[in-house]
C-alpha cells in the first residue's frame, strides 16, 4: 500500500460537561492523528488546548454553557468559547484547528500541542468557518466569517498558498442565518443563506437566537472570484444543508452539490438529533445567474451527511462522490452505519455496511500516487459496539462494497467525531 502521511481527524470530547443540555456541537475538541510510516501506523491524540480548556481544568468545572444552555460563569464573562473542535486543515505550512465562532488554533504537526490562536499575522480580525476551502489549481485557501449576531453582512477572506491573507471583502446578505459551509467554483464563490435565522434579540427575551423561518426562503449569493463584480442573489424553496460535497462551473450555470433536508426536525429546537425525520439527501443545484433561476434534481435518495470527495477536483467538474448514511433505516439512534460511493458519470453506486450497532464516522478520500480521480482510499474510524474500541478502516475508493483492505485496531474508544484531513509525506 502506497498511504504514506498523516490523517488527522477532530471532534468533541468534553473536558466538563455543563449539564443535561450539554450538546454534541460543544465539546472540546480532541484532535486524533494516524501517521502511516514504513514501520506501520502510529496513532496519538490530545486536546486542542483552547482558552476556554485551560479556565476549566483550573477552575476544576464548566464555565461555559452551550448551544442549548446559554449561561456562562460570570468569570469569563469576555472570554471566548472557542472549542475548536470541528476540522482540522493543513494550509500554508500550518496545522489548524477549526471552529465556526473562533479563531483558528495552530496545532504541532508531531506533537499536536496547541501553539495557539493563529491570525495570519494579525489580519484576520474576526471568526473563522470550519469549512474553508484549498483551491487545488492555485493553492489559495478561501473562507468566511458569518458573524454569530444580528450583522446583516458575511466578509469574504482569501489567504494565498503561503497562507498570507490577501483580499477581504465584506458582503450585504439578504438576512442573518446559520451558515456552516460554502462553495467555490473556478471563477466563483457561492453563499448559501438558508432559512435557519440568527436575532441576538430572541436571545436578550431568553429564547433561543436561532429559528426556523422558511417563509424567508433559501437564497444563494454568486460573488466572481476575481475583479469586484457585484454579488447576484437568486431565491429558491426553504431548506437546510449543514454540507457542500463541491460545486462546478457547466455551460454558464453553477452546478452546487450539497447533503440536504426540507426543512429542520423541530423548530423550537433545530438541533436536537434524531435524524430519522429529517433525511439530509444528496442533492445538485444547478444555478443560472442569468436567467436567476434555481433547478433542484436528487442525485441519490439515501439518507446522508459529511460528502467527501478528491479534493484535488474542489471547485471543477467531477466524477466520484462519497458520504455516510445510515442503512436501510433500520437504525434508529440516528447515527451512521454505511458509506455511499456515487459514480457521477456512470450514475453507478456502491456501497459499504458496518455490521451490528457499529458505527461510522466521515469518510475522508486519499488519493493514490499517480491514479486518477477518485482512486485511493477512504479513512474512516468504526466504533466497535461490543468491545467499546474503535478502528481506523482503510477502503478501496473505487471497491468500497468490497469491505475494508486494511483496519488498525485502537485500543479504546474514539468518540464520534466531525471533520479531518489526509496530509501526503510529501507535505
Ligand atoms: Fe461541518
């Protein structure tokens, strides 16, 4: 096997927890690392060591609340909840530790100790997404920052291969909402703006500041990704996608890929899991800035969430998809058991199945030296419910129905996690 490099993969593992509100998204982050050598698999993990970790291990306790628990320790009144617990990027000769509401955090790429919040030499001045994107034919990194608030605007950063920050560009949006991801195609950038709202004044009345407001509609901005052009809203139907798989440019239109859902569980809790009445499905977009309008086509009807793909082919027309789903529907504690592999061209798709009550993490693509789009492997870690451990599977990317060709046993558990990286020796 030709896998030589590190995958390193986040997700939380809550030092305290707050209460019974405690929430998956809150967690502190832990960040796992499997580095593949010609002497085998080497694994190590260790928390992000973010501020709010450090007040908690020396206070003993919580001092934060959560997403369903708004009260936080009147000691850190102004400190920051930056957990860092959602992805973990490779860019510019950095590792980073990412999470929405945050600064990222600069990791040791050996050692994983925490170096610390990183700015990019001061000039990032606010929040970054989790979910910034590498653009593999200039090496430039892309992202936002959505203020957590009432702002009416999103600001639009990019960061060239060496990891210096050279544009920012403030953008009006239509409302404040809940943005997770995005997407980028060659020539542009799109935002997603769906119908799940921010009002920091429902917070101030002690509601909730998030609600689920379809009558809003779903709308996507189109910036161009070069010169100033102006930013083209179009509008479609109310719906909600935590995750984009790519996007592509095709005969003047936006071709968009995301897992998507027609609306939000429960509206007085939108993040309560339970995901059997709120199936999040692999859908394309097709977005025509000229004619302004928005096609809907489902490419798959599994059940599904974290699409993956060859990155290599991030923001260009591409053939092979994958996500994780769960099988059959015969689970019903809402958690993944199966990864689907989907064959744009040929509109083939295979699939792989965890027996028993294992469960599945993201599926993350490692290209093989010198092959072809989506030739490779998947990593994934498998909760192993009888023995209480976990795995790292290693599967064929094109044989993925084949079953696992490689597996490293970890002797304990790996809890269920989010977003990770695969970082070539070469890198
Ligand atoms: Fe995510």
């Amino acid at each position: 096997m030709d896998l030589r490099g590190v995958f390193y993969r986040n997700g939380p593992n809550p030092q305290f927890v707050s209460d019974e509100r405690y929430h998956l998204f809150d967690g502190d982050g832990m960040v796992h690392a499997f580095a593949f050598t010609d002497r085998g698999v080497g694994y190590r993990n260790k928390w992000v060591r973010t501020e709010k970790f450090g007040l908690e291990r020396a206070a003993g306790r919580s001092l934060f609340g959560g997403m369903r628990n708004r009260w936080k320790d009147p000691s850190v009144a102004d400190r920051s909840g930056n957990v860092a617990n959602t992805n973990v990027i490779r860019h510019g000769g950095r590792l980073l530790a990412l999470w929405e509401a945050g600064f990222p955090i600069e990791l040791d790429p050996q050692t994983l100790e925490t170096r610390g919040p990183w700015d990019f030499h001061g000039r990032l001045d606010r929040a970054m997404t989790a979910h910034p994107k590498i653009d593999p034919l200039t090496g430039e990194l892309l992202f936002f920052s959505n203020v957590f608030g009432a702002a009416r605007e999103l600001v639009f950063f990019r960061a060239d291969k060496a990891g210096n920050l050279v544009e920012t560009r403030k953008i009006p949006v239509p409302y404040p909402s809940m943005m997770h991801d995005f997407a980028v195609t060659e020539n542009h950038v799109v935002f997603p703006v769906f119908p799940l709202t921010l009002d920091m004044e429902r917070a101030s009345k002690g509601l909730s500041p998030i609600a689920w407001e379809p009558g809003l509609g779903t709308r996507f901005g189109i910036m161009p990704r070069h010169g100033r052009g102006e930013v083209v809203w179009l509008r479609t139907d109310a719906c909600f996608a935590f995750h984009f798989m790519n996007a592509f440019e095709k005969d003047g239109s936006i071709m968009l890929d995301a897992m998507v859902g027609d609306r939000i569980p429960d509206d007085a809790k939108p993040f309560q899991e339970g995901k059997d009445d709120f199936p999040t499905r692999l859908v394309r977009w097709t977005l025509d800035p000229e004619s302004r309008t928005v096609n809907k086509e489902i490419l798959d009807g599994t059940g599904g969430e974290m699409p993956r793909m060859d990155e290599r082919f991030c923001g260009q027309e591409y053939r092979h998809g994958f996500f994780v789903a769960q099988s059959h529907g015969t689970r019903t504690d809402g958690l993944w058991d199966a990864i689907v592999h989907i064959d744009f061209r040929t509109k083939g798709r295979r699939v792989f199945v965890l027996p028993g009550d294992d469960v599945l993490n993201e599926a993350c693509f490692v290209p093989k030296s010198g092959g072809g789009e989506g030739e490779g492997y998947l990593l994934t870690l498998a909760y192993r419910g009888e023995s209480g451990t976990s795995d790292l599977l290693i599967l064929d990317s094109l044989r993925i129905d084949k079953g696992p060709i490689a597996e490293v046993r970890i002797p304990h558990r790996i809890p269920v996690g989010f977003h990770g990286c695969w970082v070539g020796k070469e890198d």
